[in-house]
C-alpha cells in the first residue's frame, strides 16, 4: 500500500506538524499524490469512475523515507477492495453482516408483498428491530487506534457525542409521513462512520506503525446531484461522522491549530464601523470572519465581538464566514424588536457583487440571459455540515434576482435568506451554472470567496427614514 512519491516531490520538505482536517490548504506532497491518484483512476479499467466518490491522501514517513497512502470513502465501482488502495476498517461486504442485511431485505419483501395490516406491523417492527441490531453490532466492529495506540470502538468514542437522525427520518418527517421531527441521538454514530477516507488511512498508518505527516480529501468523477463536487478540489474532512472520530484518532499527534482561530485574530482588527447612532450600527464584515460563534470559535465572531463593547447589542442577521460586506446591528431593545419586524416582512432590501468563475466542466449549459431571477428550493444536508442542496422535494423556497454588469460580475438581490443561498443559486446548474470565484464548498478555491454585501436599505427604527449604506468592494 505504500507508493513512492513522484520524483518532484524532491525538495519539498515535510509540514512540521500534521493537518488540521477540517479546514486546511492541502500541503504540496498532498497535491502531488492526488494527482497521481486521479491518474490512475482513469488508467485502470476498474478504477475508471462510473460515479463521483471521495478519495484521500496520506503522506507517511517509514524508515526514513516518505510514501503515500491513498483511499477511497465506503464502496468504489462496487468492491470495498481495489489494488493499491488501503483496505475497510471492517468488511461489511462479507460474512455476518451482509448474511443479517440479506434476511432484512427478505422482510421489506414480505412486507411489501403481505396485504394484511396486522402482519405489515408486525413485520416492520422486526425489521426494525433487527436492523437496529446490526447496526450497532456494525459499531462496535469498528475497533479504532490513534497516535497513542489506544483504542475504541465507535460506541465508545460516540459516548457522550450528539448525532443526527438518520437520512430516511429525515426524509420521512419532511414529505409529511411522521408528524414529528426526528431528533438527534446522544452517543449513536452516524450509519457509515468509519468508512470516510480520512480514518481508514490514519488506521492503516497506526496498525503498520507508519508516521503520518499530511493528508488531504479530494472528490474523483462526476459530482453526485445537487452536491456540486468537482472533480480535482479539496475538500475537508465531514462533520458529522469524522469530526468526533478523526479527534480521537489524532490523539498523539501534533496537529496544527485550526487555521480559522488565527485568522480570527487579525480579521476583527479589520472590523469597520460605517454608521453610528444611539439605535443602530452598521458595520463591514471582513471575509473570513464567522457573524456567530460556532463550536470551534466561541468567542472569535463578529457577533461576540460586538457583545463585549455592550451586551444590548444585537447582529440582526448573518453572513457567511467567508461573505463580506455591511451587516446591521441594534444597539437596544426597541431597535430590535422594530429591526426583526422589517426582515420578517422583507423590507429590508440588500444587494450583493460577486465574481463569478467560468462554467464547470460537468454543466452542458449556464444562464447567459443579463437579468433574470432564480427560484431553486435549498433544504441543508443534516449529513455534511454546512453544505447545503438543492431539494424539489423537501426544500424551502429560496429567490434571488440577478443583473449581470460584465461578462464574469453579478449583482444579486435576495428575496430570501437561506444558509447558502446565493452560492448555490450561482454554482447550480439550474441556477446561473458559475460558481462564484474562490467558493471552495461549491466551486474552486481562490485568494477569498468573491461575494460581497456592497448595500443595505432599511427604515431607521427610531425616525422611521429610509437609509441606505453602501460598501463598494473588488
């Protein structure tokens, strides 16, 4: 399993400490491998992909010298196993599993085939009640190590670990079939944990006391629909089902510390204030700033920043870490409430520039037409935070309007505010078919993501006048 890197590795040194998986610019040896990767996928016949799929790279120290492991997430092209490719952590193609799997398909057969009501019930329980059997067998088959050669099975590194319900609840709660909203499970794992890329390649390491150095996640074929992967980008490692494992397999390795808390430090120093009065504020928001905290910065945010110069004020909406532009703010109560009041009713009207990349390769087509709007229902993926997708089925409306004013620059009028919203009505290839340039979740990376909230136009919550303030950018 270990490939020599290629002969331009040559010179590059090794990082001095391993990569921050879930947000990271992959280290060059990290590119050289998955380039070679990607080649051998469409040089070998059973590697050539007939569907999109998530491979990664490990680069490894054995013996003083470097390789790389590579890996790709669950099954590719059918087989859990191709040659040169790490293999499972547990072989779920074979054996006890795959014999259980077998029987619970038998009872969905029966239960579709059985007009008796009674005997449906009693089937779909046992069916239940069987898969949930084998999915917690599943976990804990998955025994896994970390730099310290500990180990865990996945019940155990989920103990106290808060995890979303499953895709088909979901399904079933949004089309109307369940009255009640699933919730998520303390200390269940995700179905498929284990399976991704990443922890495969770091327990291959371990078991063969290999010494990682880097690793990098990077999608090979066509994207799956509505996902927007493209083939050849990095992307980092998923929240839900690694992000508590990969924690723990780490342990005992010097990672590097999260890329965003640094740049957190110097982007609040670039906060500006462009208004002022005893209501309001209106300020510009650097990209790569989070508006709110998240579990990995609690206190590095826009909104937290604003909180220490005084507890009544409140961010009255967000943008994307990595959107910039003018954000509003109350500095009391009453300017609150009135402020809320005006975004429930859409009176408040902002407008948006970007920067669009050309079309992807995989869009046989793109709106061209110069205005226009886009309706594309967005609904988030529960299992991939914080992608979002576009969902006929289950999603919540989202309508942009669109005035191109060049070949590649857009302005873009939300009618709407979902997570997301604009990127994915600029990368969708039912909405203008272009990513926005530097948009590294649905698109391709770039120096920054080029989306900007350039104006905003409100009444004042105290004279009731129309403001508008504008921030011109790029």
């Amino acid at each position: 399993m270990l490939h020599p890197l290629p002969p331009e590795a040559e010179g590059i040194p090794s990082p001095e400490r391993f990569t921050y998986p879930f947000c990271y610019q992959p280290h060059p040896l990290c590119q050289l491998a998955a380039k070679e990767v990607i080649a051998h996928c469409y040089a070998t016949p059973d590697m050539v992909p007939t569907e999109g799929k998530m491979f990664g790279v490990l680069i490894v120290e054995h013996e003083g010298q470097r390789y790389y492991l590579a890996a790709f997430s669950g099954i590719y092209n059918g087989s859990y196993h191709h040659d040169g490719f790490v293999p499972p952590i547990c072989d779920l193609q074979h054996g006890y599993f795959s014999e259980e799997e077998q029987r619970i398909v038998a009872l969905t057969h029966q239960i579709n085939a059985t007009t008796d009501e009674t005997e449906r019930i009693q089937l779909k329980a046992l069916r239940k009640e069987k898969s949930n059997a084998l999915q917690m067998w599943t976990f804990h088959q998955f025994r896994m190590r970390n730099a310290r050669q500990e180990e865990k099975d996945l019940i155990e590194i989920f103990a106290n670990v808060k995890s979303p319900f499953s895709e088909e609840e979901y399904i079933e709660y949004k089309e109307g079939r369940t009255p009640n909203k699933p919730q998520p499970k303390i200390g269940i794992p995700p179905g498929g944990t284990g399976e991704c890329c990443a922890p495969k390649l770091l327990q291959y390491a371990y078991l063969h006391t290999l010494k990682p150095l880097c690793m990098a996640e990077f999608w090979v074929g066509p994207s799956k629909q509505n996902e927007m992967r493209i083939e050849g980008n990095f992307y980092p490692s998923c929240q839900h089902k690694c992000y508590p494992l990969l924690h723990y397999m780490m342990q005992g390795l010097d990672v590097e510390e999260n890329p965003l808390m640094a740049r957190s430090k110097e982007k609040l120093k670039q906060v500006r204030f462009i208004y002022e009065d005893d209501d309001i504020l209106v300020v510009s928001k650097p990209a790569g700033l989070l508006s709110i905290p998240n579990r990995d910065h609690k206190e590095k945010s826009l909104s937290a920043y604003l909180h220490k110069l005084n507890p009544d004020y409140r961010l009255m909406h967000r943008l994307d870490m990595d959107t910039s532009g003018l954000m509003l703010v109350a500095k009391n109560p009453t300017a609150t409430k009135s402020l809320q009041a005006q975004f429930e009713r859409h009176d408040i009207k902002k407008k948006y520039v970007a920067i669009l990349d050309e079309p992807l390769l995989s869009h046989t087509s793109y709106i061209s037409h110069q205005q226009g709007t886009i309706s594309l229902p967005l609904s988030r993926n529960p299992f991939d935070a914080p992608r979002q997708v576009v969902n006929y089925r289950v999603g919540k409306p989202a309508i942009t309007h669109y005035v191109f004013k060049g070949e590649n620059r857009v302005e873009l009028f939300p009618e709407t505010g979902r997570t997301h919203q604009l990127r994915i009505h600029c990368a969708h290839p039912d909405g203008l078919g272009r990513p926005i340039k530097g948009d590294i979740l649905y698109g391709t990376r770039s120096d920054r993501l080029y989306l900007h909230a350039e104006s905003i136009t409100f009444r004042h919550p105290t004279t009731g006048e129309w403001m508008t303030f504008e921030d011109p950018a790029f």
